[in-house]
C-alpha cells in the first residue's frame, strides 16, 4: 500500500479482530479465498528461504472445503509453497501428503489448480502452451546474461552469475524474473536499477511476440509486482523504483487471462461443488471460459448460482497499491496491486448477493521486501486510512472490513485461535 487512502466499511471497525475470529469460527456457509506471500509468511528476497508456521497450516485443515489460496506464486518447484510446507515438517513428503497437509486452491493466478494431498492439474491449459513456458526461464536467463555483460554496474561477474541464478525464477507456468537479489546490489544505483527493470519490462514482451511467431497468439500475459493498475492497451504500469522503494520487483510470464479475478469464480464453482454435488458452471470449467467484465461475471453467477447457497467470502490480501501522481501541477490517483482485483470482485459479489463479505488487508511492508510503503493509519470522520493527507483525491472503490496492521504474524495469530474455537463448534454439532 502506497500514498493516499482507502475506503473503510462503515460498518465495521479497522482492528476489531475479536469479531473477524468469531465470524471465522462460527459461520458455516464460510469460504475463505487467501493470497499467500505477505499474508501468512513473510516477504522475503528469495522465495525459497520462506518459511511458514506449522500450526497454520495444521489449522487450515480445520477449515476443509471453506479455505482456498489464490496466489500467483505455484504450488510446486522449488519456489512453490509446497516445498515450504514439506521443509517445515523435516521434508517427511509423505507425512504431509498422507495428512492432506498441503494448501488448497489455486496457484499461477488460476492455472494451476491443487488438492490438499498435494495432487496438481492445469485446467484450460495445453500441452503447446506448457511446452512453450519450459523454454521460457533459459531464454529470459541467457538474455540476462548479455544484459551484464554490457553493463556489470561495477559487479564481479561471481556476483552477477550467482545473482542471476536466483533471480530467475523456473516456474512451470509462471515463469518469474524476481529482482529483489539484485535491487539489494544496486539499491545505491538507482538509475542502473531503473535501467534494470525497463530492459526486464521490454524483455518479457519480446517473449509474447516469440510466442505469437509460435501460432500461440493469445495465450500469455505479463503481470508485474507491484504495478500501478493498466494502461489503455491493458498492460500492467510498471513501478519504477524512488526512494526506499524497490518498485516492480517481479515480472511474471503468464497465461493470458488466469487472473485472481478468474480464479474467485473458479474457487466458488468448486465450493459450490463440495457444498451441493453439483458445478453449477460445469466440472470443466476454467479461466479461459470467465468472462473479461466483473459485471459479466456477476452476471454469470447470477444465472448459475443458487443465491440461497453463495456463501459469505472472506478475501485476504496485501498487494493494494495507491499511488498519488503529479502532472503539471495536478495531481491524480493511480491504482493497482496483484490483490486489488479480486478483493474488489468479492466485495461486489458481496453487495450483488446482499452478503457480509469480509475484505481483509495485510500490511506487509515491514518484511525484507521493501516494494510499497508502510501502511499509516489516521482518524478521520469518513473513516478512511489516509496515508500521507491525501485523501481528497481519492474515491476507490475498494473499501477495508479488517487491517492487520502488524503483518502476516498477525493474521496467521488470528486465524489459529480462530481454528481451534471452530474445531470446538464441529464437536458440539457432529
């Protein structure tokens, strides 16, 4: 979250956490649909030395067929969250299979889809589209390679080669460039930096026009972490680094519409499943079959969905950037971040279908990831955050329920003593 303010629900409070734990613990038409980097593990540099709390993810199973995770992270590699979840529990991969240990849902924005057994599948995607992304991480590291060696931005070339080895990312559908390594190196060097992320930026769109040269003409996107919303030809603003702020760090080649947005719709289809034993948009349904519009999708839920059985979302995030632009002396309000879109599709979904959704927003700026300002909260009549007085200039929609203020420790805090008091409440009523 970056400069000027959001919306607050007016009618709840920003830290009333005792009443999140309780609706969390008692609701049965409950579905949980979580982020996960900044949420319940901390931001870190690399994405391999993350770690997550065991009894997080023992409490998530308490919530079995109501939690799902929406990330555009993977579930599998070594950069994915299962290879954390296995080193948490001394790499015992079958103990953590057998017990179901691994987070539900869905991975690479919504192409990648995972049971908690650990079982992975790639609804929409082809064979073509996956064979193309294996080539992906050689290509973008070879051109990284002849990058350095023009410019070493006085840099042993141990230290570029290291660098560059962890700095991109094999994904297997979300190939990654992760420039946090290298922002540490040149966080002095800001112009090098910048020069840095716009030759990543240009990079990854000569990677669509090599896959359009392969008859693959639609099927991948660019998304950037963190981003300033979209530009009129819908791509992704890039964030140049200032300040102490690192900007776009990561730059994802995507399956072209497997978005989080894509991804809400998918997760309700399939709790709708486990709730009634029918899809109500069909068992094959995918990203490539959402409609482009939040209103077409609102629509579609409207004439598939049984209205009785939408349950009450609860959307959880912390990629919501702000950002307050001055242009011959006028300023306006740019908006973005990876989480932004779907916690706004599950607020309207909420307002649509006259349900309490819950949108919950983690501050995880005080990690090692210093890619958006801290979050600072100031009183004010209309109950808005208001980050540096700028409030006047802004009308996002998006408003806040919730503010975990003290990180994903926070977060993760509440939703274990949430677990247990709902553990409880499925004893009494067995």
């Amino acid at each position: 979250m970056s400069t000027s303010s959001l919306k607050l629900d007016k009618y709840s409070s920003l830290f009333n956490y005792k009443k999140f734990i309780k609706q969390l613990a008692s609701e049965s038409n409950l579905l949980i649909i979580q982020d996960l980097d900044g949420v319940c593990m901390e931001l870190v540099k690399e994405p391999s030395a993350r770690t997550i709390d065991k009894k997080y993810v023992e409490a998530v199973q308490i919530f079995k067929d109501h939690f799902y995770v929406l990330t555009n992270g993977e579930h599998i590699g070594k950069n994915g969250v299962n290879f954390i979840i296995e080193k948490a529990y001394q790499n015992k991969i079958k103990l953590v299979k057998d017990k179901k240990l691994y987070l539900p849902g869905l991975a690479a924005g919504s192409a990648q889809w995972q049971e908690s057994n650990g079982d992975v599948t790639y609804p929409g995607v082809s064979e073509k589209e996956l064979f193309f992304l294996a080539s992906v991480p050689e290509y973008i590291q070879k051109n990284f390679i002849k990058f350095f060696s023009k410019n070493n931005f006085n840099l042993s070339e141990e230290t570029i080669r290291k660098s560059i080895k962890k700095t991109v990312l094999y994904n297997k559908v979300s190939p990654t460039v992760n420039l946090n390594i290298l922002y540490d190196l040149l966080s002095q060097q800001t112009d090098n930096y910048i020069k840095l992320q716009k030759f990543t930026y240009q990079l990854m769109y000569k990677l669509l026009k090599k896959a359009q040269q392969e008859d693959l003409y639609n099927s991948f996107s660019i998304h950037c972490t963190a981003n300033l919303g979209k530009d009129e030809q819908g791509q992704e603003i890039i964030q140049f680094a200032k300040d102490k702020s690192s900007g776009t760090t990561d730059f994802q080649f995507m399956l072209k519409d497997a978005t989080k947005e894509a991804g809400v719709l998918l997760i309700l289809n399939n709790y709708m499943y486990k709730k009634t034993g029918d899809y109500p948009l069909g068992k094959d349904f995918n990203f490539k079959q959402v409609p482009t519009t939040r209103q077409e999708i609102l629509s579609l839920i409207r004439d598939h969905f049984n209205p009785s059985y939408i349950p009450t979302i609860i959307g959880v995030g912390d990629t919501v950037t702000n950002e307050i632009i001055e242009s011959c002396g006028k300023f306006s309000c740019v908006r973005g971040g990876s989480d932004r879109n779907f916690l706004e599709l599950i607020q309207l979904i909420g307002e649509r279908f006259n349900k309490r959704n819950i949108i919950a927003y983690v501050n995880s700026s005080t990690g090692e990831v210093r890619n958006h300002k801290a979050l600072k909260i100031s009183s004010h009549k209309s109950k808005n955050i208001t980050i540096n007085g700028m409030d006047k200039l802004q009308d996002d929609p998006l408003k806040l329920n919730i503010v975990f203020s003290k990180g994903y420790q926070q977060y993760i805090n509440c939703f274990k003593k949430a677990s247990r008091i709902r553990k409880n409440f499925l004893k009494i009523y067995k």
